[in-house]
C-alpha cells in the first residue's frame, strides 16, 4: 500500500499515542467530575469551553501554517500541550483549575489540526484521500480502545482512584511528542506575502472560500449545533444503571467498531463516493440518538454504540478528506482550521444547549431534538450540496 507513507504512518502512530492518552481519562471525565462537585450543566458548559478554545485556535494556527508554509513546528507543539495538560487535571479540584487544564489540553489540538490534516492531504491524491484519512482516523481511534481498557484495567485494582489515572496518561503522551520530532516538511515555496497573521484572519477565507466549500461546511455545523460532547451519551448510561465497568466497556465497543471500520468505510468512500458514506453516517447518527431516549440494559446500549462507532468512522475523517478535495493545496489547513474553529464554537452551543435541555426537561427531550435536528441535515445535503468528485482538484 504505497499510498501509506512514512509521514502518514508517523502521523498515525503520534494520534494513536496520544489518543491512548486522552482516553484513559475520557469515559471517566464526568464520573470524576461529578465526584469533585460538578453538576451536569457545570459539565456541559466545561466541554463546550473547552471545544470552543481548540476551534478558535484551530482556525487561526490553520491559517498560520498556510501561511508560514510549515506544518511541522504546529504538529509538535500541539501534541505538547496536549501531553502535559494531562497531569495538571490532578493537581487541584479547584473549578476553575479544571477549566485551564482542559483549555490547554484543547487549544494543543487547536494548534495541530490544520497542520497535521493539510499534511495527510499531501501524501494523497483526491482518489486516495478518504482511504489516507480513513487510516490515520483507525490508527487515532485504536487508542480509543486501548485508552480506556488500560483504565478499566487500573480502576479494577484501585476503585475510584481517578486523580493518579491523569498522571499515568502523561507517559503516552510523552512518547507521541518524541515520534511527532520524526516529522519533516516537504520542500515548498516560501509565500511571498509578510504580512502579520492576525487570530481572527481565517474568518475571511470564508468569503473567498469555493461555493461548495461554504454550502458543505454550512450544513455540518447546523449538524454540529446538535451534536453534543459524548459525555452526555455516557450519563444517559449511569443514568439508567450501568456500573462503571459497564458503561466504560460500552465506550471501548464503541471505539473498536470505530477503529476497525473507519479504514474499509474510507476505501469505499474513495470507490463510490464521499457524500454516499457521510450521508449514511449521518442516518445512523439519527437512529442512535432516536434509541438512546428509550430506556434498556447493556446489550441495547451495546447494539446502539455499534451503530454509533460506524456513524463516527463513516463521518470524521470523511468530513476532511471532502473538505480537502473542494479546495485549494495551498488553503487546506486553512478550510479544515476554520471550518474546525465554527465546528468548536457550534459544539459549545450544542453542549451548553444539550446540557441545559437535559436539566430542564430531561435526557429524553434533548436526545430526540438531537436526531430530529440530524435528519433534516441529511435532507440538506441530500438536496442542495453536489457530490464532491465533481470538483476535485
């Protein structure tokens, strides 16, 4: 597969380490959380900060790598942040210390996207891109299993001992900063243009952005507007009675599924079409939300999160590998930074939105709204976005 290059697999290995990272601690974020005196909309609002400082700076360090005609230096930087705003979470319990923790671990994502996504781009042509970011989507998520398994496996010999877990996920993180210093720049013309990157300055890319750019990227983030932090999924499991071990080892099926069908479903997108794939990613998205307001045990939850690991690998890294093929080379951390950076500040809305529609009417009402919301997206880009091969360059 000689589609699957050094800088490819390299970028694939740094994700899958520092995924293993983030997901020891994300299924048990808000069990933790809500152990040191957080309320669910306390989390919600947590979440949608944090999602909103990494896409603010998404669009702006996105911009400056086109700019500076590097990717590298973001790459490194960016999982370095990551990495070391792990063993500050176990520091204190303060609130507010717990919101720059997840702050500094977000904008390390903020800070690499662009960079590392306008790099996968260039090791593929627009026929290859979906299985190029469908691999590098696999390899992230694989740490998504193995993450939360190093968890259960740490939590069935010490219970409720959270604070040690974010200073054991620090050691992956290390290791990812050393493979990311692998990472070279292709030789490019240096851009000719001096002027000063101001933070905001993506946003004008998208007046001068493809009209089929603007007309995709408009119906994601009505999509995003709904599509609330996993959290919530996660609650709605504690809420109906799983244990912890239960409701952790649900999320590792999830991840798996997501792992291993992210790769087949990026082949199949570059063989029949990108928009065939999201599209249908989307549909399971509806179902699984639709499902998630009905109460059951671990096996109706199991069935759901296999839906839902096959919507996620049939929409994420699909979404980029789309975006990069209706726009220019020399924009693409530009288009994947801002429409991460609008993607970020929709999530906030749709946490802190999810999170009050919960408090005040119950996981029901704000998981049905959710899938209704997500269907009339499909309808969107069934109707009004054209396929994307039409306008590849």
């Amino acid at each position: 597969m000689k589609y699957l290059t050094r800088t490819v697999w390299i970028l694939s290995v740094v994700s899958l380490l520092t995924d293993i990272a983030s997901e020891m601690l994300y299924p048990i974020m808000p069990i933790y959380l809500k152990s040191i005196g957080f309320s669910v909309l306390l989390i919600g609002i947590l979440e949608g900060v944090a999602e909103a400082s990494a896409g603010l700076s998404k669009g702006y360090f996105g911009k400056l790598s086109d700019h500076a005609g590097k990717r590298a230096p973001f790459v490194r930087l960016g999982y370095t942040f990551s990495a070391l705003s792990k063993p500050m979470m176990a520091l204190t319990v303060y609130p507010l210390w717990i919101f720059i923790a997840r702050t500094v671990d977000r904008v390390g994502k903020g800070i690499r996207t662009g960079a590392r996504d306008a790099m996968l781009s260039d090791e593929a042509t627009p026929a290859t891109k979906g299985r190029i970011f469908g691999f590098h989507r696999s390899m992230d998520t694989l740490g998504a299993v193995i993450g939360p398994a190093l968890a259960l496996l740490y939590l069935y010999f010490y219970p409720a001992n959270y604070r040690m877990l974010f200073l054991l996920a620090f050691f992956p993180g290390v290791l990812a900063i050393g493979c990311s210093l692998l990472l070279k720049d292709k030789k490019r013309a240096m851009p000719e243009n001096s002027t000063r990157v101001g933070f905001f300055s993506f946003l004008h890319y998208w007046k001068s952005s493809p009209v089929i750019y603007r007309q995709l990227v408009a119906g994601l983030l009505i999509f995003t507007l709904c599509n609330s932090s996993d959290v919530f999924l996660l609650l709605k499991m504690k809420q109906a009675g799983l244990s912890d071990t239960a409701t952790i080892g649900v999320y590792i099926f999830y991840n798996m599924v997501y792992a291993l069908a992210s790769f087949p479903l990026g082949v199949l997108a570059d063989q029949i079409g990108l928009k065939k794939i999201f599209v249908a990613g989307l549909l399971l998205f509806t179902i699984v939300y639709a499902g998630m307001a009905a109460a059951g045990g671990w096996y109706w939850y199991g069935l759901l999160f296999f839906l839902y690991g096959l919507y996620a690998a049939a929409t994420e890294g699909i979404s980029k590998a789309w975006i990069s093929n209706i726009t220019s080379k020399d924009d693409t951390a530009t288009a994947i930074g801002t429409y991460t950076a609008f993607q970020s500040v929709c999530t906030m809305l749709a946490s802190s939105l999810t999170g009050l529609l919960w408090f005040e009417f119950g996981a029901g009402s704000a998981l049905l709204t959710t899938a209704a919301i997500a269907f009339m997206v499909v309808l969107y880009l069934l109707i009004i976005v054209p396929e994307p091969e039409k306008f590849s360059h």
